[in-house]
C-alpha cells in the first residue's frame, strides 16, 4: 500500500514538474536532457543503501536472527562517511580499456555496476542463520562498499554533466531519483520475496533489485563521457610520485587554499545540525505521545513523503529566484523555524491535525534545503577534482548529521520536548552565523558554481568582492 501511494506522490510530482517546465521560466530546465539523466543516476545511487539499513534488516527479522545481531547492520554505513578516503583514486586512476572507451566516469560507473550487481546477487543467496553468518556478513560489506565508491562515480559524474544553470535542478531531479530507489530496494523487494507478495524468495528478490542499476546505465551513455579531462587520469609522462602528488594531495590542497575554505567547512559540518538533531528525535516523540501506528503511516510517511518531494522540486527555481546565498540563508532560516512546530506539537499533545501541519511544513523545508545544500555542495566541487572535493564535502556533512546530532536524546531527557525543540532551533544559529560572515566576505557568491584556485571551465569569482572574473588560463 505504501509504496502504491509513494510511487503515486512521485509521479504527479514529475507529471507537475514536466508541465511547470514548460510555462514557468524558472522550471523550464527540468525538460532538458541532462537533468532527467540525473534523475536516472539518482535511482541507481538511491536503492543499495535502502537495501542494506531497511530491506536486510526486515529480512534478517523475518528468518529469525537475533536483534542484538541485527544491529551490527548499522556498521555498514561506515564506508559512506569515509568514500574520502578512496576518491582521489576514483578520481585519476586510469581503467584498463574501460577509461580510454567511456571516459573515467563512465568507465569506473560501469566497472563497479558490474560487480554491485554479482555482489548483491551473492548476498541474496547467502542464506543468513543464527549459526552462519559470515558470508550473509561479508557480501554486505562489500556491498556497502561498492555502493559508497558508485556514489563517488555517480555524484561526480552528475556535477560535470551539468550546466550552471542545470545544477539545481538536475540536483532536485537526482533527489526523485534516489527516493524512487529507495522504494525499489525497500517495500519493492520485500514484496518480490514475500509469500504475500510474488512469493519469489530473498535470492531471486535481490537478484532482481539490483536491476536497479540499469537506469544509471543508460543514462550514462546517452550523456557522453562529461567534462572530465582525460589526461588527468593517463598521468602521461609523469613518474609515480608526481601523479600520486597530483591524485591524493592537490585536490585538498586546492580546496584548503582557497579563500574562506576552513571556514566553509565548519559551515558545511554545522548546517544541519539542528534539523538533523529534531529528526532522529521526532518518531520517539511521536511514540511517547500517544499517536497510534495508524497515524504515524498516514501524517509522518505520507504527508511528509508528500512535502518533501514537493519541496525538493521547489528548490530549484528557489535559487533561480534567489541566488545561491539567499538560497542558503532563506532555506536555513526556513528549516531552523519549521521547528517551532513541533515545540507547539509537544506542547498540546496528541493532536493529529498539529503533527500533520508540523510533519508537512518541517519535510517541505527540508526538501528545498536539502536541494539548495546539495546543489551548494555541488559547486563547491571544482571540476578538476570533482569526485574527491564532492566526496570530502559530502563526508563532513554527513559528520554533522549524525556525530553532532547524536546528543539530541541526552538533550530531550534533561529539557523535555518542548525544550528540546527549542534547543534545535538555538544550536541552528552558529550555522546562519558562519553563513552571514562568509557571505560578508565573499566567499559565497550568488552563482550556483562557487569560488575555485583552478581554471576547471566556470568562472572563478573574486573573494572580496563576489564579482565573477576569468578563470585565469594555465592555472592548472
């Protein structure tokens, strides 16, 4: 029944899009080619994440496996927080006929796809009991991290695809993307294995999931090899410790050079933190309030299912309206309030009508922010380095999200909810503070692409003054 009425929100969402593209200046880039390919490339990065945290651990359950082991499956995202690691090879380093076929992109997409799909084909088979667990447990990490090195691929594969004025919204159309994978690997293989369902059993359900990478697939050879310039990753004529200098050092030489950059990154690590904080807190809340299961499907998992792939698509043209700073400044304001409703929520207790209003306007806000800081993190990522700079971006994000939020239940049990979510909307501040000074200061500018040391094929813009100059030419 979910996943009925998911796919349903998301193709009137696409259907609406489609047609606003084609009457609203500010939609019209989501009928252009290269987004919809990056809605391809979200369903392919969007279903081996779901398929390892929701669809394993459902499955693991189901065959009798205790809980205790069951949470070992929570280790498994590891690799997603330090893909930094091993971008830089991801980056630069050549494939034998793969790379000089279809480009570094499309030449690692492709390798990895091929053994994303054997890997998740042996994890189905693995057959998981209490009394044999090592090869159920291995295929998952290999799984987890072959995901995490496709979603190097993939995030830089999308940025070089893109025009500036693509980005936004080829970053929105990548969200629909990843939620549609998400369905695939969630209720749609459970219901392919289910005895309720097509009754086809774990190893031919995951089999068939991991079809999921076809979209990426086609997308990627209908765009090209992108912008990518091969010579980086031949490294002709250069001995191994220049190239290795080139591969692993200067794409975080490049970024920490740059004016404002370690400022950027404790903007990066502290965005979220409050709207990450009300979150992972929001579902113990709603438990401890009285709301039946009933209510939680239908307000928390279909009227904010519905808000945020409506503010996702709103992102777009909200930097289009507003440019990248505003964006940024108005989207974070936006998140960091949207949880004052939930403070009034905890305030009078069950009222299924204030958890809709608070669900609903908290995943909007969020949708549009998390386009906006997506696409942000995007420009971020000079096109010389994409893959590692992305990667790096992405990681401290992710950092934010989970190690700074983590004492949100220490935070509710000493103040309660109601001064919980007070205190999500206090611990916000420090990020809207970091992004006024580096506003102020120019090092974010209006353009979706942002400030970069290196001639990668966008403007560069000054750090004083936010006007774009010219690359300068032979930086490199």
């Amino acid at each position: 029944m979910q996943l009925g009425l998911d796919s349903l929100v998301l193709v009137i969402v696409l259907a609406l899009v489609v047609g606003l593209a084609f009457v609203v200046p500010s939609f019209a880039p989501y009928r252009k080619p290269m987004p919809i390919v990056a809605f391809l490339l979200g369903i392919s990065s969007g279903f081996p994440l779901t398929l390892l945290l929701g669809t394993m651990t459902f499955w693991l359950s189901k065959v009798g496996i205790e809980k205790s082991t069951i949470g070992f499956a929570i280790g498994l995202t590891t690799p997603y927080t330090l893909k930094f690691l091993w971008a830089p090879l991801v980056d630069r380093l050549p494939l034998p006929f793969l790379t000089r076929r279809f480009g570094q992109r499309r030449g690692w997409l492709f390798f990895i796809q091929v053994l994303l799909v054997i890997a998740i084909w042996q994890l189905g088979t693995s057959n998981p009991t209490n009394d044999n667990l090592a090869p159920f447990a291995l295929w998952a990490i290999v799984v987890a991290f072959l995901s995490a090195t496709q979603d190097i691929v993939i995030d830089a594969y999308r940025i070089e695809i893109l025009s500036e004025a693509e980005l936004p919204h080829g970053t929105a159309m990548n969200q629909f993307g990843y939620r549609t994978g998400n369905l695939i690997a969630g209720v749609g293989t459970i219901a392919l294995a289910s005895p309720e369902g097509f009754n086809l059993g774990w190893a031919a359900a995951y089999g068939f999931t991991g079809l999921a990478i076809l979209p990426a697939l086609l997308g990627a050879l209908y765009a090209g090899p992108g912008r990518f310039d091969p010579s980086r990753a031949r490294a002709a004529g250069q001995s191994f410790g220049a190239w290795l200098q080139d591969t692993v050092i200067n794409p975080f030489r490049e970024f920490f050079t740059r004016h404002g950059a370690v400022l950027v990154l404790l903007f990066v690590l502290v965005y979220k933190v409050g709207d990450a904080m009300g979150q992972g807190m929001l579902n113990p809340m709603i438990v401890e309030l009285g709301f039946t299961d009933t209510e939680f499907v239908a307000i928390n998992k279909g009227v904010g299912f519905v808000a945020l792939i409506v503010g996702s698509a709103c992102g777009a043209p909200f930097i289009a309206w507003l440019g990248m700073g505003r964006a940024l400044l108005v989207s974070g304001l936006l998140m960091m309030f949207s949880n004052l409703l939930f403070a009034v929520l905890a305030s009078v207790g069950h009222s299924p009508l204030m958890l809709a209003i608070a669900v609903g306007t908290e995943n909007f806000t969020s949708g549009i922010g998390l386009t906006v800081f997506v696409t942000y993190l995007s420009g971020l990522s000079s096109l010389a380095y994409t893959a590692t700079q992305f990667a790096l971006l992405s990681s401290f994000a992710a950092v934010g999200r989970t190690w700074l939020a983590a004492p949100g239940g220490y935070v509710a049990e000493g103040l309660g909810w109601v001064g919980f979510w007070l205190f999500t909307v206090a611990i916000a501040v420090p990020g809207m503070l970091l992004l006024w000074i580096l506003w102020k200061k120019g090092f974010v500018v209006q353009t979706v692409r942002q400030p970069s040391t290196e001639d990668d094929g966008h403007e560069l813009a000054h750090p004083e003054e936010g006007k774009p100059i010219p690359a300068v030419p032979g930086s490199r």
